[in-house]
C-alpha cells in the first residue's frame, strides 16, 4: 500500500455512500462504513449541518473533520460547499469510496484522474471544479455480468466478517497518514 500519494495530510475525511438506513453495510456505502469505524474509535459524535453529516476527531494530535453527505451517491458534490465553508482545499480532503475496477479488498490511495464511472466521484469533480482531491478507492469487485453493477453495489458483503477486517485495515491505513 503506497500511501506517499498522500502530500499533504487531510484536514477533512469525506465517506461516500447512500443515508438510506436500509443501505448500510453495503458495497456502496463502504466510505460511510470506514468514516463510522473512525468516529466509533475516535469518540466523534455526529451532527447534521447543511446537506452533511459531520463529526469532529483528533487523531495523533490532528483535528480532522468526518463528512458523509446525506444527498445519496450521484449528488455527493453537494458536500462542497460545507467544506468550503469550513476552508477545505480539494487537496487537504481524503474521499473514501468504492471502487468496481479493483478487487475485492484491494485498498489504493490515488490522486486526480478519471471518476471511472463513479458518479459520486463524478459529482464531488464537477463541483469542485477539479480533481485534484486524494481518493482511498476501497476495491469491491465486479459483478460477473456487467448488466448487474447497480443491483451488485447496493449488496451486502457475502463474507461480513472479511468486510469488517478490510475495513478497520483502511481505518490503519489512514491513522498512518497523521503519523
């Protein structure tokens, strides 16, 4: 895992998923999953402003602040305008999502570049106006046909337990960028 993609340590962690109660747990939701294992560990408590959930921790001496929008996937962008707000620059924020092109497990830390059919990648860009922010791509696979992907991501992990491991891995690998 290389995490010297990371330049600059990231004022403000951004989990991606659907606020849908009946989506937890699944791959789609696996930034809000990995932001909730943080705040659960770090004692944030979460709190609704704007069109965000948002919770505050400090981890190894640094304030960090947790975001999940409440917009549903494809309108994630709408979250910009809070972390403008609060003086985040693309590139101080961390956006934890999945990501179909990479094996189930496989955990990439990744820079600009292509939303590769993300939509809630696509959405955060275009609001934004760059794509310039860190990306922690949590691998779920692919669904054997590629006419199933929609169905696939709104699924639960069929090993839970392999799922939670994958994730208290990435919650390492993130309590490693504020080292």
């Amino acid at each position: 895992m290389d995490s010297s993609i990371v330049s600059v340590r990231p004022k403000a962690l951004v989990g991606l998923g659907n606020p849908d109660p009946r989506l937890r747990n699944t791959r789609h939701n696996i930034g809000f999953d990995i932001i909730d294992t943080l705040a659960a560990a770090y004692g944030g408590q979460w709190h609704r402003k704007d069109s965000v959930e948002v919770a505050t921790i400090v981890v190894k001496g640094h304030q960090v602040l947790l975001v999940k929008p409440q917009t549903y996937m494809n309108n994630s962008g709408d979250a910009v305008p809070f972390l403008k707000k609060h003086a985040i620059k693309p590139e101080e924020a961390l956006v934890i999502h999945d990501e179909l092109e990479l094996p189930l497990g496989r955990i990439v830390f990744k820079q600009g570049g292509s939303a590769k059919g993300h939509n809630g990648i696509k959405s955060l860009m275009e609001r934004w106006g760059t794509d310039g922010f860190v990306r922690l791509r949590f691998g779920i696979g692919r669904p054997v046909h590629k006419n199933f992907v929609s169905e696939y991501v709104l699924q639960r992990f069929e090993d839970s337990k392999e799922a939670e491991r994958l994730i208290y891995e990435s919650v390492n690998l993130i309590e490693q960028l504020f080292a």
